[in-house]
C-alpha cells in the first residue's frame, strides 16, 4: 500500500490503515510549496513519503528560522485537525516529494473513532514538541557549523546524500545570516566533508559530517525512539 511509505501510517498495519485510506490521497509536492501560512487554516494533513517538510517561525524584519523538519517519519497537521486546524507557523516543502493527504474533518473522525490512533498522533507531536525545544536550545548554544552538521544529519537521514538548496535558503534553515553560512560552507567544503555547486549541495564524507555535529541529532533522535519506539499500535486498534 502506497500509503504505508510514511512510517507513522505503516504503524498501524494494513487492515487498521485500511479503515481510512480511501480518504487518503497521493499527492506529489513541489520544491518551496507552501503547506501552510503562520496563522493559516490546516485543511489537509500531509503525510510525506518522500522530502522533507519545513517548519519556520517567520521575524519582524525579515528574519525566519527553522525550527521544525518533517520526513517520512512523520506528519504535518495532525493535531492542528484534532483542535483549531490553525498552523502555529510557516509550513513549506524544503526538498520536494510525495506525501499521503488527508482532509484535515476525515482524519479528525478517524482519530475519533480510535484510541490507538488518536495517540499515536498525540505522541507524534510530543516529539515535534521536543524536537522545537532542543532546536531552540541548540540555536541559542551550538555554533554554526555543529549546527549545520547536524542539519546535515537529518537531511542525509531522510533523503541521502544529494539536496537541492541555494545558501539563502540554508542560512533561514540554520538561522544565520548569509555571508556567515558562505563561510562555514567554505570551510566544510575545504574539510571536504560537502560539496556545493549552484543550487545543490552533496555530502561528500557523511563520517565527517558526524564527527563534527553536536549532539542534538542524536538528542532528538533518542526522543523519537523513546516516545514512538516500539508501540505496538497496531495491535491495539479499533475502528
Ligand atoms: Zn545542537
């Protein structure tokens, strides 16, 4: 089953999955898309496959960061259908791909009618939750370049090691001003642990990149396993 790519789906199994997925639909989605605005209704909850979401709180004057990434392991917009389907910030598509959607009311009934289901979607967003947090701490705390390394795990974890990106939009990511991102990007460059040609960056020694990383990869990382590991949601469904 299509749907099944996104590992929080897969979670529940075929049969539980079944109950729902005529309400779901494939949708491919485009480099820059925008998913949801700051403040903006959530209609649709996106489920990706492939590429990876981007969450951005936006500044007065022009500032935004980062504070958010979405993959395959997980969902945009489940809790905000399960409340006020309000997005608390701006939401778009960082590396392009496919995703599972779903009307923001039919994915609310389907969590309604299952326990299992419900939670599984309120332990997700814990972990979005905690993931914000050690991204607020390490953006106050890391420097640039840990922190790109970091940035650089992620990306290599959900979608290898090739990404289409322009150094403006790796300095909103990192949350640093652009001539700052050119230089650590330099370095990295000579460090050979990346490569960057107009508009794509390649990781060239992913070892590197690990060695040079703080810890907050592998902090939110062991976060996710904690809250979602091993839950055998499957088995506990009702529909
Ligand atoms: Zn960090």
């Amino acid at each position: 089953m299509p749907h099944s790519k996104n590992q929080l789906l897969a979670r529940l199994g075929a049969e539980q999955l079944a109950q729902f997925s005529s309400h779901l639909k494939v949708v491919a989605l485009g480099q820059g898309e925008l998913i949801a605005d700051t403040h903006g209704n959530v209609r649709k909850v996106y489920f990706p496959h492939s590429g990876i979401i981007s969450c951005i709180v936006e500044m007065k004057g022009g500032h935004a960061i980062e504070t958010g990434m979405i993959g395959n392991d997980g969902a945009f917009g489940a809790a905000q259908a399960l409340d006020d389907k309000v997005s608390l910030n701006k939401v778009t598509m960082q590396v392009p791909g496919s995703a599972s959607a779903i009307d923001a009311d039919r994915l609310r009934e389907a969590a309604e009618r299952s326990n299992a289901f419900r939670t599984l979607l309120i332990e997700y967003e814990l972990f979005m939750t905690a993931q914000v947090q050690q991204t607020a701490a390490c953006n106050a705390v890391h420097s640039v370049q840990t922190r790109m390394c970091r940035w650089l795990l992620r990306m290599h974890e959900l979608v290898g090691n090739d990404m289409p990106l322009t150094q403006e939009f790796l300095s909103e990511m990192i949350g640093v001003r652009r001539s700052s991102v050119t230089r650590v990007a330099g370095d990295m460059q000579k460090a050979g642990m990346i490569s960057y040609t107009r508009g794509r960056l390649h990781i060239v020694d992913i070892e590197l990149v690990t060695m040079n990383a703080c810890e907050c990869h592998d902090d939110v990382r062991s976060h996710y396993d904690r809250i979602m590991g091993g839950k055998p949601y499957s088995a506990t469904l009702k529909l």
